[in-house]
C-alpha cells in the first residue's frame, strides 16, 4: 500500500499542472506583439486603457469615412417610411465598386450648389436617360413610358406631385423626391435652378439602408419593388 501510494504521488508530480500545459502556448509573434503593445501602453498616458479607447475611436473613425455613416432625419419630407428624430445608417460602400443608385433606393446626397449647403435623404426616382412625367391621367407618375403606382410608400393623402413636370434625366445625375411629396423640397423644386433639380451621382454619400433609431421603429430599408418593370431608357444598357 505505501508502495502504490508513493508510486501515484510520483506520477502526479511528474505530469505538468494545467498551468504549465498552457502557459506557453504563444509562438514568437505573439510574444512580440504582446511586448509591442506593453511598450505602446507604458508611452501611453492611461496605459492599456487609453490604448483600447484610442483604437476604438480609430475603429470608429474609419468605419464613419469609409463603410457606414449615421444620419438622423431632421424634416418629415420621408414619411411614412422615415419619421423626424429616425437615425439611419448610411451604407457608404454600396456605390463604391462600380455599382450605381437605382429607381428606388433611398439615398443621401450632399445638396451644395443644387439644393442647399446640407446633406438630404430622397429616394430616387429617375437614372440618367429616363424620361420622368407627371401625371398620366390617373394621376401617377411615368418612367420612361411606363406608369408607377407609389401608393404602398407613399404619405397617406398624397398623390404623385400637384406640380406637373416632364423632364429627361441627364447621365450621370439623379431625379430624387420625397415620398410625402406635399411636405418635400426636391427635384420638382430645383427645375430652374442651376442642374435642372438634378443630383450628380457623385454627389450621393450613400444609400440609407436600416432604421436604427428609436429601437421600436429599426428595420431594414428595402428598395421598393414598384419601379422593376420600368423599361430601360432608350440607348441605356439598363
């Protein structure tokens, strides 16, 4: 008996603890990596929590320039779908590789020298080559020959546009307007002005693609179907 029990209190022994099993297991570059950031910190006034706040504000930095940017709604020129005080984000990448908005995304677009010094939130209606009127005889709007029934957004009461326009949209632009078109400055405001009303394409920051703020009212921005059977406009590829 003594025998076994030294036997077993030698083989405990022999065997590493826990601790030593997994105390190495870093290679050579996590080691570098952890002294690099242990002299980081010790520069650093705070030391590893400063450190961690600045990365984040980096993280968060970067992320707003180049992925996704806030916006809050400040007019009612959206509703129903987007209400004063909504904050949405604003998916900055989905016009960067070649892509370009469609008829019916909802984008926001940075409105000097067309609209006004600041960045506006309409959805967009007409593509470089469409042929946009207002009205046809039931009172909705036509893309390129081709009657729109917005009635699933927009405000309720509200029909296509009391102003009566007929305009082709140059390439490269963009003809925007609010879905409560009684309550909404936009392209059928700016028609004299300098650019007809119309938004260049580079001036879009991105499209708004979720709601949110407040909590009970975040969903995801999907762009309406309405407009998928309007036909290209003539000489466009699509």
């Amino acid at each position: 008996m003594d025998t076994e029990a030294q036997q077993t209190e030698r083989d405990r022994s022999s065997r590493p603890s826990r601790t030593e099993e997994t105390s190495d297991t870093g290679g050579p570059e996590d080691r570098s990596r952890s002294a690099l950031v242990a002299r980081v910190a010790a520069w650093v006034p705070g030391g590893r929590i400063t450190l961690s706040v600045l990365v984040c504000l980096v993280f968060a930095l970067l992320l707003n320039t180049f992925v996704v940017q806030p916006f809050r709604i400040p007019s009612g020129s959206m509703e129903r779908e987007l209400r004063i005080g909504d904050r949405v984000l604003v998916n900055k990448l989905a016009y960067r590789f070649g892509a370009q908005p469609r008829r019916g995304d909802v984008v926001v677009f940075d409105g000097t020298g067309y609209f006004g010094n600041a960045d506006y939130v309409k959805r967009v209606v007409g593509v470089g080559g469409d042929h946009v009127v207002c009205c046809d005889k039931e009172g909705r709007l036509q893309v390129n020959g081709r009657s729109v029934d917005e009635s699933t957004f927009l405000y309720p009461g509200d029909g296509a546009s009391t102003v009566a326009f007929d305009v082709v949209v140059p390439d490269g632009t963009l003809f925007v307007l609010g879905d409560h078109r009684s309550a909404s400055s936009d392209s059928r405001d700016h028609l004299g002005s300098p650019g007809g009303g119309m938004i260049p394409v580079a001036g879009v920051i991105g499209r708004a693609d979720w709601i949110v703020w407040p909590a009970g009212h975040a969903t995801r921005l999907d762009r309406t179907g309405v407009y998928a059977r309007v036909p290209a406009a003539d000489g466009a590829h699509g």
